[in-house]
C-alpha cells in the first residue's frame, strides 16, 4: 500500500512537471515575455545572440555562441517554468474544487410562501435576490443566505471536512456556499452573488493564476528590479565603444564581442529573483488555499505579514467556548459528597455542555455517578427569566443556577445565605470563573465553580507573536474582573472588556492612527464595522454575510484560530521574497568575480590577475557563468514553493539571520557552483579534443 502511494506520488509529480514544460515552452512568446520586463530583456538576449549564432555561422566563435544562445534560452524557459511550476499546483487543488461547481438546476421560487410551485433554472441564470428552494440531496447552485428553514449540509467539497453543519435563518449560520449539499430538512436561499462571482469560483481563479494581481510590495520589487536592469544594459552598452577607443589607442587586446557583452549583461542582470518572484506570489496564496482560507487578493496575504497588533475573540478563540465546572466549593455544615450528589440531581436533564462538565468532574473527583430518577420526579428546565433549573422529588427541590438567582429564591423561602458563600462567590468571580450555587428547598448548599478553559496551546502560540513584535489583544463582553483573570491566564498582551461593536472599532482606529497594521477575526453583524476597518480582516464561512463582506479574508473552516495562521503565512510570504531577493543579489556579486577578468581579459590580458577563482579559460569561465546563473533558478524553484522556514523571532534577529544565510550563502555558492560547472566543462572539452 504504501510503495502504491509513492508510486502515484511520483506520477503525479511527473505529470505536472511535464506539463509545466509545455506551458513554459508555450510563453516563449513576446506577448508573455513582456509582462515581466527583467526576463523580456533577457529574451530579446537570447534572440540576439541567436540572430548572432545564424550570421556568423561556421566562423571561430560558432560553438561558443551556440552554447551561449542555448544558456539564455535555457535561463528564460527556467524561469518561465517556476511560474508555470506554481500555478500548475494550484490548478490541481482548483481541479478539485471545480467538481464542487457542477452544472445543477435550482429550484427557483416566486413567493417565499410558496414551497410547491417552482421553476427549475440553471445555476448560471441565477441573479442576486433569487429565492430558491433547496431539498434533501439536492446541491447549494450559488452563494447566499437562508431566509427560511434549517438543514444539514455537507461543505466538505469546500472545507475538508467531513462533519456535517446546520444552516438556519436569523442567526450568525445562515450564510451557504455555492458547491455543497444538504443532506436533510430544507432551506429557502436569497442569492447574493451573481454568477462566476462566488467564493469558489474566486478561489478557482485565484488557484489557478488567472486572476492573480501582484501586491504592492511585488510591484515595488519589480519596479526595483527593472531600473536595475536598464542601469545594466546602460553599462554594458558603453563599454563596447569604450572597448574600441582602448584597443585602437593602446593597439594590445582586441574590443569586446557583442555575445560576450550580452553574456555580461544576462549574469549580472537579476535573473533569479526575476525569474521567481511571481511563483514565490502564487505559491504564498496556495498555501493560503490550502488553509482553506480565501483572500479577496495577495494584497490582503501581503498585509498579515505586516500585522502588529492581533484582536482575538476569548470565547472559541482564546477558550474553548463552553465553561467548564472546575471545583465544588460546599457551604459550612455541608459535606461536599452531600453537594456532588444534589449537584448531579439537578444536572439529570442538563444537556448542556457546563451540565455535562459537572457530571464529568463528580465522576473525576468523588468517583460519583449519575442517579437514576425516581418515578415521582419532576424536571425544572432552565428559563431565561428564572436562570434556574433542577429537579423536583416529592417535596424536595433542588435547584442549580446563577449566584443572584439561588439567593433570590432562598431569601423567598425564609433561608439565608451563608458567608463563606458570599466569600466563595467573590473568590471566584476574582479568579475569572462563574458561580453556580446549588440549594435545596430554603437551604444553600455549596458553589460550583465554571470557568472559561483556555485552549491548549494558546499561551505558547502567543508567545511566538510576542517574538514576532506583534501584540496580542483579547476582545470579550465579560465584565474586566473576569476579562483580566482571562487574559493573564492565557497571556495576552491586552484586553477589551464588555466590548461593543463601536468599542472595537473605535480600538482600531485609534492603533492605526499610531501607525499600526491591526488583524481581526469575526463572523456577526455586530462585527462587520470592525472588520471593515481592520487591514486584515478573517470572517468565517459560517457567519454573516455582512460579516464576509467587510472582510477580506474568509476562512471555510470557520476556525477563529486561524487568524494566527493566516499571519504566519503571509510572514512567510514576505519572508520568502526578502530572503531569496538577498541571495539573488549576493549570487550577482559572487558572479563578477568569475565573468568580468573573462570578460575584459581579451582587452586589457592585466585582468587574468583578478581570476581569483582560477577558471580555466575566458569562455570556459563565461559559460560556467551562464550555465550556473539557468541552474540557480531551477535550484530555487523548491524552497519558492515551499517558503523559507518561518520562526517566530524578531526584526533584528530576522534580518542578521537572512544576511547570514542568504547573503553570505547567496556569495559562497557561486563560487563553489561556477568553479565546479568550470571543471566539468574542461573535462568535457579535454575529451573532445582527444
């Protein structure tokens, strides 16, 4: 099984290598060479020194000039494959998803009233504000909100996972994505894209390169890039008349040949960079797809690499969601075994996740477990009014339920509360937690203590954004005692208490005002200010569709976490991109200590002096460094698709290690390649000659 597995691997690798030579082959062409202005001009070199190869053919240069021609062809189809390389990985998940968007008919309605009387249409005929029916089996045709009904559906096609999710109408899970299925109930949908214009069809597009814009930063580095290179062709431009006027002055040397000064141009032009500065873009929002998160462009990938203050939810995000019970503190005269059991009483028909959490912990702690109910019983269920529920035998009630709630309904009775209570109580609001007081008819019997579980391995993932140099705010509605117990807990950086919609948009503002680039994630309405303000902003597919409109990230797993994971993919992004532009610039430095002596030695033989590598001879040397100048960029198509290796350190540390590495690497590995390609090439012609 597993020999099987590695052999379809190894196919498929095959498979997309084979056909990312095709496409590369098939942008030989100047319409697509002109879109990256570097490479254009390193193909019209690559005509050039062709055109050369034809016109001076049979002359005593032909098979220099041919092995430099077919270096530079080489060099452009390189790195026309990276691109062609990175969008084909993209297009083998968009294939995926493409079996999501099936050519369906939806059930078109006139009046939400009316379920019966429908008009099958095609999915691509659909407008904005259709309402259409959706049933058992049958598939969501396009992006909208359920106005009527509940249902299962089944987003896997979407999301990846296998789970089924409720949909309903009038609250925050009423939001459908075009590709998935429901799987039981019904649901009436208002559309609220128009055709081609769904979340998967932008995911499609974005996967496949299609519509992928360079971000700012790109642009600039093109730009950067470009003014380089047209310096360099300015420079070798000169030096062919200065070559003539220095030979016929001094009558020693001959002047420079045009192969050779293209030869110059093309190592010390930034091909490498060039050449995969678009697949380390497109291989950044893959990996952002494979998160399962969908940006609304590279602009938005790019921003997350710069975030340096994150706003996280407390409830799902910095904690489990549902508090749990995490003590039984009894009042003074009672047993605690005593209050375990009546606090499992009046859990019996508490199906909630706190009710549940109380049984778990009497089992954990007493070895207690849940009594049968008696026949003469009678279950109290919890009401929003009463903020009480429990369980009524014969005579006896026991009721379990807020603090203010139990004291009011005892002091009703004639009972009385206990100090160590009142003390427990306010222990534990101190601590962050909840208390829940049992009692039995007029009589207290203990607190139970809820607290709010921060996830494990939270705290440690903070800590790497405090490495990072990004701030950590927790936004939560809890008052600030129990906010502050929260946050010192799981060791945030800051706090919002009893957050409103304007409370945090109002924080946001004010920190980009202090030149911050702010990060939020939410999935209600209440949010959408907020996420409309923030430079990144992650909704989730299971909120609003307000909620995804103001952001410009959506993740389908409707995981809050992946905020911290969206910002550690766009510092890769970036890291990436800084770290290969570093080494391309060094291998350029690296690169004329072996091409100018071989270049210049024909006019002035002093510079065999400078060949410090010791390369055997001129074409030998240039070629070595044509030959190596293509490979690099094959080399380096690996680690742009898979990003330099993000740790969380920061800025100064960051940028000492990349000189390290990618600078000082970028100078030392040319001279070990160009030496070696030299070394093979005199072996080779050495047999030749033989």
């Amino acid at each position: 099984m597993t020999q099987t597995k590695h052999s379809n691997t190894g196919t498929k690798t095959t498979d997309k290598i084979l056909t990312s030579i095709k496409t590369a082959l098939r942008r030989l062409t100047p319409v697509n060479q002109v879109r990256n202005p570097v490479m254009f001009v390193i193909y019209v070199s690559a005509i050039l020194t062709t055109l050369d190869f034809l016109v001076n053919f049979g002359g005593p240069n032909t098979t220099f000039t041919a092995l430099v021609a077919l270096t530079i062809w080489f060099t452009v189809l390189f790195a026309n494959f990276a691109e062609a390389f990175a969008e084909e990985r993209g297009k083998a998940q968009a294939s995926s998803m493409k079996h999501a968007r099936q050519d369906i008919s939806a059930k078109l309605l006139t009046r939400i009233e009316d379920t019966t009387t429908f008009k099958l249409t095609p999915a691509q005929n659909l407008k904005i504000d259709d309402l259409i029916l959706i049933q058992t089996g049958d598939y969501v045709p396009a992006d909208g909100m359920v106005v009527k009904g509940i249902a299962t559906v089944d987003e896997s096609a979407i999301t990846g996972e296998s789970a089924p999710v409720i949909r309903e109408s009038g609250g925050d899970r009423d939001a459908v994505t075009g590709g998935t299925r429901v799987l039981s109930d019904w649901i009436i949908v208002k559309i609220t894209t128009n055709p081609g214009e769904s979340y998967l069809d932008k995911m499609i597009a974005m996967v496949e390169g299609a519509k992928r814009q360079k971000t700012p930063n790109e642009v600039a580095l093109s730009l950067l890039l470009s003014t380089m290179t047209i310096i360099f062709v300015i420079s070798c431009a000169t030096l062919l008349p200065f070559s003539l006027y220095t030979t016929s002055r001094t009558g020693i040397g001959q002047p420079l040949d045009i192969v050779v000064l293209i030869s110059l141009f093309v190592c010390i032009a930034p091909t490498t960079i060039s050449g995969l500065l678009s697949a380390i873009g497109i291989a950044g929002m893959n990996r952002l797809m494979s998160a399962n998160v969908i940006a609304s462009s590279g602009r938005a990938v790019e921003a997350a690499g710069d975030v340096n203050v994150l706003l996280l939810d407390k409830t799902g995000t910095i904690t489990l969601g549902n508090r749990q019970a995490v003590a039984f503190i009894s009042a003074a005269g009672v047993s605690p075994i005593q209050l375990v059991k009546a606090a499992l009483l009046a859990s019996l028909a508490d199906e909630t996740p706190e009710g549940k959490s109380i049984v778990e912990l009497a089992n954990k702690q007493y070895n207690v477990e849940p009594p049968i109910a008696e026949p003469n019983t009678t279950f109290i269920p919890f009401a929003a009014d009463t903020r009480i529920s429990g369980i009524a035998i014969g005579n006896r009630a026991i009721l379990k339920g807020a603090g203010d709630a139990i004291k009011d309904h005892v002091q009703k009775l004639g009972g009385t509360i206990p100090d160590d209570m009142n003390r427990a109580i306010e222990m534990i609001a101190r601590q962050g937690g909840t208390p829940l007081m049992v009692a039995e008819n007029a009589s207290i019997l203990g607190v139970i203590q809820l607290k709010d579980i921060v996830k494990t391995g939270i705290k440690e993932r903070l800590v790497s954004l405090r490495a990072m140099g990004i701030k950590s705010v927790m936004v939560t509605g809890d008052n600030p005692l129990t906010a502050a117990a929260i946050a010192a807990e799981a060791g945030v950086d800051d706090f919002i208490a009893q957050a409103t919609p304007e409370t945090k948009l109002n924080y946001i503002r004010k920190m980009q005002e202090s030149g911050e680039l702010v990060a939020m994630v939410g999935d209600g309405t209440n949010d959408a200010p907020a996420l409309a303000q923030a430079d990144v902003a992650v909704a989730m597919n299971s909120g609003t569709q307000a909620a995804k409109e103001a952001a410009n990230m959506i993740d389908l797993d409707s995981n809050p976490t992946k905020l911290i994971e969206v910002v550690e993919i766009g510092k890769q992004l970036l890291m990436t991109r800084g770290s290969l532009t570093t080494f391309s610039l060094a291998n350029d430095i690296a690169k004329y200590f072996a091409i100018l002596p071989a270049v210049f030695v024909g006019t002035n033989p002093g510079m065999a002096q400078l060949n410090v590598m010791g390369l055997s001879n001129p074409h030998n040397a240039i070629l070595s460094s044509l030959i190596f100048n293509a490979l690099i960029i094959i080399i380096l198509i690996p680690l742009a698709m898979r990003g330099v290796t993000y740790r969380p350190i920061g800025a100064d540390r960051l940028l000492r290690r990349n000189l390290l590495v990618y600078g000082l690497g970028g100078i030392i590995v040319p001279f070990i390649g160009i030496k070696a390609i030299d070394t093979l090439l005199s072996l080779i012609m050495g047999i030749y000659s033989l």
